[in-house]
C-alpha cells in the first residue's frame, strides 16, 4: 500500500477508535496532493439505486515527506447535520456575538464554550494521533474559536466553530511545525487538523 495511503488509513482508525468494531468499507483514493477516504456502513448487498450514504468523508493533504499538512472530515460520525444547523442560526442572527451563539449551543446540549475546560472525549485516541505525528502538546489550554482568523471587516464567524488544542512536532533539523486540532462543540470529534502556516 503507498505510504499516504497507509497513513491515512493508520490515522482514521487512531482518530475515531469505534470504527474498529463496525463492520466497514472504506473507500482511499490518491488524490493530486493527499489522499481522499470515504467511509460506509457494510450493511451487506446495496441497492445500487440507493447506495448508502458515508459516515465519514475525509480529505488529507500531505507534503512530499508524508508529513500530514491539513485534515478537513465531514459526515454524521462527526455530528455534520448539527454543526449545519449551527451555520444556520449564525447566518440568520448576523448581530449575534459569541456569547450569543454560546447560549444557542447549550440549549442543543453541548457544553457552554466560555469559562469551561475541554478535553478530547478519547484522550487515548487523541494522544494515539499525537504519536502518529511525532508531537506533544503545548502547554497553551484548549480554547474555543468562534471567529475566524484575520477578519478584516471585524469578527466574522467561522464556518465551522471548535475547540483546538495545539500540538508541536520537532524535525530532525531542529525545526519544529505546530499542528492545531480541531474538534466539534457537540460530541467532540476530531473535524480537522492544520499545519500552521499551511492554512
């Protein structure tokens, strides 16, 4: 198996550890620059009119080294259907402040975003995904980012709003590169992972 493939394989089932007891097809793809996953529920013979819909679809991107440059994971293992309806209610109340939205996210049962500690809900499989990169934590807290970086116009809200930990790997040339990842408000799923200064 080529190597991104293999990687991208090694760090789906370290991310979300419950697909390991499911039966699975996963689908990995070559794409120009990564590799592209998609992962479907093996219910057995499928409709081909009807096939069944992902569970999980994945993008990774990686540079010549097969060193992981960016993740971006949609679906319902990673709580779409509600981070949508998020969007949504964002859009609609464009005079909402964070703490407003903060409101809307704790009445669909998701913890508050401000004054509260957030760890991964698998730590295992967060600290199975820091080894895969050859990185460990900084000491800086998990924060929430309801903005998106560098808004020019004032605090526009991010397309996908979540709590990040940052993690860093250090080089064999002693260059070190900051890995920030990204996990949904309403069960904790890992949604992405950026290589800062590859965004």
């Amino acid at each position: 198996m080529p190597p991104e493939l293999l990687a991208a394989q090694t760090f789906l089932f370290a991310a979300y550890p419950e697909l390991t007891d499911r039966p699975l097809a996963i689908t990995l793809n070559r794409t120009e620059d990564g590799v592209a996953v998609s992962v479907v529920e093996d219910t057995g013979p499928v409709d081909s009119a009807r096939p069944l819909p992902p569970l999980l679809t994945a993008s990774f991107v990686y540079d010549a080294d097969v060193q992981l440059q960016r993740y971006d994971a949609h679906g319902p293992l990673v709580h779409d259907d509600r981070n949508l309806a998020l969007q949504d209610e964002l859009l609609a109340h464009p005079r909402w402040i964070d703490s407003d939205a903060d409101v809307w996210l704790t009445r669909q049962g998701a913890r508050s975003t401000i004054g509260t500690a957030f760890l991964p809900p698998r730590p295992q499989a967060a600290r199975a995904l820091e080894q895969q990169l050859g990185a460990s934590r900084t000491t800086a807290p998990p924060r929430f980012l309801w903005y998106q970086d560098g808004a020019d116009a004032g605090p526009a809200f991010r397309a996908r709003p979540a709590w990040v930990i940052d993690v860093t790997r250090s080089g064999l040339d002693g260059e070190s590169a900051v890995y920030r990842f990204e996990y949904e408000p309403f069960g904790g799923q890992l949604i992405a992972v950026v290589r800062e200064g590859d965004r």
